[in-house]
C-alpha cells in the first residue's frame, strides 16, 4: 500500500498541474507534443467540469483509503473501494487513450502518466489483494460507511475548480470592460480605456460586421456542402452548375455598359478589344446576388434558421434636433444618413434610398443628417438653406432640387430652388440671414465628427457604421436580419 500511496500522490501532483493549465489557458508543454491540443478538445470536459478536476478527486480518494488500508481492520474494506474505483478508472483510461489515437490524434504526456497511474494502481492493488487472500470479497459492495467521505472528496475539488475558472473570469471580464482604467499616458495627459474605444468604435462597429459575414459564410458553405452530397457531386461542381453557369450576360447589356464606361474615358478603346472584360466584370457582379438567390433556395428546402449572435450597434441619438426624416418612427430599419449636397456619390446614394423606402414603405425609416465637407465650397450654404426648408416643412423637395443640381449649388440658386420648392421667400430669406439653418447645420456636424466621421456618404443602417451606400450583397444580408419575413422578397427589385 505505501508504493500505491506514493503513486497516488504522484496523480494529484499531475492532475493539480493539469487542473492549472485549464485555469489559465497555458500550454503546458510545448505545441509539438499535443497539449494544447487534447486540453482544449470537446472530450477534455464531462459537463462542463474538467477531466483533471475530477481525476484530482480520484486520486484523492485512493491516496485517502490506501492511507486508511493501513489499518490492519480496515485494509480489506480499502482494498475493495480502490478495487471498484480504480477498475472504473481504468476502463475510463481505456477509453481517453483511444481518443487521443483516433479523435483528437494528438498526445499529452501529462494525460498519459495519468492513464499510467491509474492501470499501474489498479494492477498493484489486484496484487495486494491476491497476495492476502481477499478475492472474494470483490464480488461483495465495500461498506457505505466510508462512502459520504469519498463523495465528498470528490465532490470539492470540482466545486473549488468551478468557483476559481468563474472568479478569474469575472475578474478578467471586467479588467477588459472596466473604461476608466489608464492605458497610456502623453506627458501630464493620462488617456482612458474608454476613450479609447470612445474613437476608434467605427472601426469596432466594421470589425464586428465582418466577423458576422464571415460566420454566416462559413455556415451557408456548410449548407451547400450538404446539398453537394445529397446530389453526391463535389461542392465545386455544384457552384459551377448552380451559380457560375446560371449567369448570363446579354450583348445588350454588354453595349449598355461599354458606352457609359466610354463616356468617362478621353480616349475611345474599341468594343470588341474591351469586350472579354466586360464579360468578366459583368459576371462578377452577378455572381453574389445569383449565390443568394441559390442559398435562398437551399435555406427552404432544408428549412434553414440562423441563430448567430447580430453585431452589437452603436448607441447614439439618431434624431436629436427632430431633423428630416421619413417613414414610421417604429419601422424595423432606421437608416441614418449623414450627407454632403455637393458629393456625387451622396446623390446617387440619396436616390438609393429613395428606391428602397419607395419598395418599404411601412418598414424602412430614413434621417437626414447635414455633414457638408470643406472640399465643397458651396455644400455648407447649401446645408443652411436646406435646413431652413425643414423649419418650413418642405425639406425633401427642396432636397430633391438640391440633388438633382449638384453642379449649380450658388447662392442666387439657393433661392430659386426655394421658389421652385414653394417656400415662404421672405421667411426663407430672414432664416438664412439670421444664422438659424447654420446653428443646426454646425450641430449635426459635431455630432459627426463625435462619432469620428471624415468623409461622406456615411449611413447607420439600425447603429450599424456603412461607409457609402452598401453594395446589393451587403444591403441584401442587413435587409434579411431585420426586414419582415414576408418583405424581403421586395428587396430583389
């Protein structure tokens, strides 16, 4: 029993030191030997306890009755709860050692001497036992008298494990969240983790986008795998046959293409010398709409629902001055659109959302947000006139005229485009005099440049940060988290 002893002992040193290592996370002896490897495999857990967390209760408990075996009166009741305990481990040894060969096939050498304690411990207690005559008693349960204390043994160092892995993660949780910690300081002025994220939380907003896009590919990926093989054809196969060749390109729309891309070139390129590119830039374009229209196909005949954690918004009043806006206030898409009168690229994105309120009309709420940049001389005044419409309430057409005249936004213009809009003239006239479209003009600019905006068209589609209007894929997979289910098809037009 002293030999058992000791090698029990030797199993709560290494279950200690495993139990340890899934605490911090550490790998506990080199990548090339498997480690990590085993230690954060789905199998390295039974209900979300650690197998070292209970394998320490185990050696405890057969440190604790080969210490008690000791005791002439009391060895063979010993021996027979080591017999049951250790048998039951050995066959769990058994078990562990096959998945570390064939599952996971990646090998820890702490997990081995483990397994090795554990045969090596049932052998010599098999031994003792024969070599005092004490088989038959095998076939008999040990007395229950000893066994609340081994429940409780091996009960504690599980709940100690558990309370410690949650303490460390309240603790770490809230080190990462606490936002009046220091992080940095630049001579007398100490800057904050919350000022930190304070700035740069556009970029956190893209980045948790792009980590939800790439899950939801991953898992649509799946999802063709699985039709691949019910068709039992290679997933590659059934994108060329389902996506690639279901595109077509027509010569009409090939010209149509060719000559609006002509008009933006000095020098005339010949069709049929350009006319390959065409093809190809064409069929690009096509290809993410015509890969949704074939997951849309696959989601209902499998019946498909996804359950991915939405991208968290970002909190901010998106009307603080009850500026313009359209659409019911409790639509299921809010579209904050901070714009630019004289930006090309905020007029085709402006009637891009006309389209889309056009198509929802109860289910798509747009605001109007002023952010006029200092490369556009004249997009501030513009601004100002626009604002002063609103107070009048006839700031969409007036906006209308503003976009659709990009080119000629002078002052003179201004005013005919509020006679054009049926304005109050002398009103409109007092409010531009007056400074009152500026103060919400400036306004609207602070809050923009609070939230870190520098160029336009910029649009929070429900707190979601779109830099420019979204491509069709992109606008398609935000439609589809917050559209009624019976409105989505309407997005396709």
């Amino acid at each position: 029993m002293v030999v058992i002893i000791i090698l029990a002992f030797i199993g709560i040193l290494d279950a200690c030191y495993l139990s340890y290592v899934h605490l911090l996370g550490e790998q506990s002896c080199g990548q090339w030997l498997g480690c990590s490897h085993v230690l954060s495999s789905p199998y390295s857990r039974i209900s979300g306890v650690p197998l070292s967390a209970l394998g320490l209760g185990v050696y405890l408990c057969i440190f604790f009755l080969a210490i008690r075996a000791r005791d002439i009166q009391k060895a063979v009741d010993a021996a027979r709860w080591i017999f049951y305990i250790t048998l039951t481990g050995t066959l769990f040894s058994g078990y562990l050692f096959y998945l570390q060969a064939s599952e996971i096939q990646h090998w820890c050498p702490f997990c081995i001497l483990s397994i090795l304690l554990m045969v090596s411990i049932f052998a010599l207690n098999l031994w003792y036992c024969i070599t005092i005559k004490n088989l038959t008693p095998f076939s008999i349960i040990p007395h229950w008298n000893v066994g609340p204390k081994l429940m409780m043994v091996l009960i504690v160092p599980t709940a100690v494990f558990l309370g410690l892995e949650h303490t460390i993660k309240v603790i770490t949780t809230n080190s990462i969240l606490r936002d009046s910690e220091v992080v940095a300081r630049l001579g007398e002025r100490e800057i904050t983790l919350g000022e930190v994220n304070h700035g740069i939380r556009l970029s956190f907003n893209q980045i948790e986008w792009k980590r939800y896009e790439m899950r939801l590919s991953w898992i649509e990926n799946e999802l063709m795998k699985m039709e691949a093989d019910r068709q039992s054809v290679s997933l590659k196969q059934l994108k060329k046959e389902n996506i690639d060749d279901a595109i077509t390109v027509s010569e009409e729309e090939m010209q149509k293409f060719y000559q609006s891309y002509q008009k933006k070139m000095s020098e005339k390129i010949p069709y049929q010398k350009v006319k390959g590119k065409i093809l190809t830039h064409l069929k690009t374009q096509s290809m993410k709409s015509r890969r949704q229209e074939f997951l849309t196909q696959l989601k209902q005949r499998y019946n498909v629902s996804f359950l991915l954690p939405k991208p968290i918004p970002l909190d901010f009043n998106d009307n603080p001055r009850q500026g313009p806006e359209k659409g019911p206030m409790e639509s299921a898409i809010t579209i904050v659109f901070f714009t630019d009168f004289e930006c090309p690229f905020c007029g085709e994105a402006y009637r891009k959302i006309k389209d889309l309120l056009a198509r929802h009309p109860q289910d798509v709420r747009v605001v109007f947000r002023h952010f006029p940049l200092k490369i556009h001389k004249n997009a501030r005044d513009a601004a100002y006139a626009a604002a002063c419409a609103h107070l009048q309430g006839k700031f969409w057409p007036y906006a209308d005229l503003l976009f659709k005249n990009q080119g000629r936004l002078t002052s003179t213009a201004l005013y005919d485009y509020a006679d054009q809009a049926g304005l109050d003239m002398p009103t409109f006239k007092q409010c531009m005099e007056s400074g009152q479209g500026k103060e919400i003009v400036e306004a609207d600019v602070a809050d923009g440049l609070d939230l870190g905006l520098n160029t336009t068209p910029i649009l929070f589609f429900n707190g979601h940060f779109i830099k420019g209007f979204p491509k069709p894929g992109h606008l398609q997979l935000m439609l589809d988290q917050y559209l009624p289910a019976t409105d989505r098809k309407k997005t396709k037009g």
